[in-house]
C-alpha cells in the first residue's frame, strides 16, 4: 500500500462497568469524554487542531444521536469540526479507527480523533411484532370503546422483549 505514514499517537479507556439490569449513570458520550479529556490534556496540539472526530456506537440514545458530534463539543473541539458516528455492532471502535488511518495515509486529514464507546446499560428495549401491533392499536384508538377494546388485546407475552 502506498500513502504516507501513519501513527497512532495515544490511548485511552474507561475500565468496564456492570450493567446490573439499570440504565448506568454514564451515556455513551459521558464515556467518550472521559477519554477524551485526559488524552486531549497530554497532546501539544490544541483540540480544535484535529480534521475530524470518528467514533463508533452501537448504543446510540435517542438525545445523543450522533455521539461523535456531542463529544467533540463537549471536548472543546469547536463548532466546525466535522464529527460523525459509525455503528457496525461489535466492529463500530475499530472501523472507526481504520477509517482514519485511511484517511490520514490517503492524505484527506492530518490528525483524527477515533476510537469506540458504549453504555450497554442504555441498550434500548425491542419487542416483538405483536406487542408493537398492540400498542399502535392503541394509540390509534379514537375513542373511549375504542381504547377499551384495544385494551382488551393485551397479552403479558408482550412484555417479552427481543434481547439480541
């Protein structure tokens, strides 16, 4: 392969926390930031000075919905840093990290933040057809009988997530 050299100059991580069945008190980004603040502080290199900010997610919540962007923010790293997410289940950390080595060796950027988080905790809940059918019913219920008979169709079964 051709292309300039490319090095990885630091690290980071968080140590591993149980889940224990709850939502955590950290999100995906909280996590992001406590790597992303020491390793920022021990660079010679301002954090608005990166080309751009890749990080994988697979746990995405509904108000961090691009955790690449929320962190970059939340480090300091300016309004114009271009910051984006990729998410490929297991691979999303280190797809991250090979995108930008690619585009350091391919010359698009000079210096990337990448690298992976997650809050398992935070996975979201996914139920089955029928509970999903169930509760549209429900909601498109438009009067009181209406309601009641949607009411009626309910199954315990449905509370049954999808785990997986």
């Amino acid at each position: 392969m051709s292309g300039r050299p490319v090095y990885i100059v630091d690290g980071s991580r968080t140590p591993f926390i149980r889940a224990r069945g709850r939502p955590g008190p950290f999100t995906p980004v909280d996590l992001a930031v406590a790597c992303g603040r020491p390793l920022l502080l021990r660079q010679p290199f301002q954090p608005d000075a990166f080309d751009e900010v890749i990080l994988g997610c697979v746990v995405v919540l509904a108000d961090e919905a691009n955790p690449a962007r929320i962190a970059a923010l939340r480090l300091g790293m300016g309004e114009a840093m271009t910051a984006y997410t990729v998410q490929i289940n297991c691979g999303s950390g280190m797809l991250s990290i090979d995108t930008a080595y690619q585009h350091i060796r391919e010359g698009k950027s000079d210096l990337v933040l990448a690298g992976g988080t997650d809050a398992l905790s935070w996975s979201p809940l996914l139920f089955r057809k029928r509970a999903v059918d169930w509760y549209a019913r429900l909601l498109g219920a438009r009067d009181f009988w209406s309601r009641i008979t949607a009411l009626a169709g309910f199954r315990p079964s449905f509370l049954k997530p999808v785990i997986g």
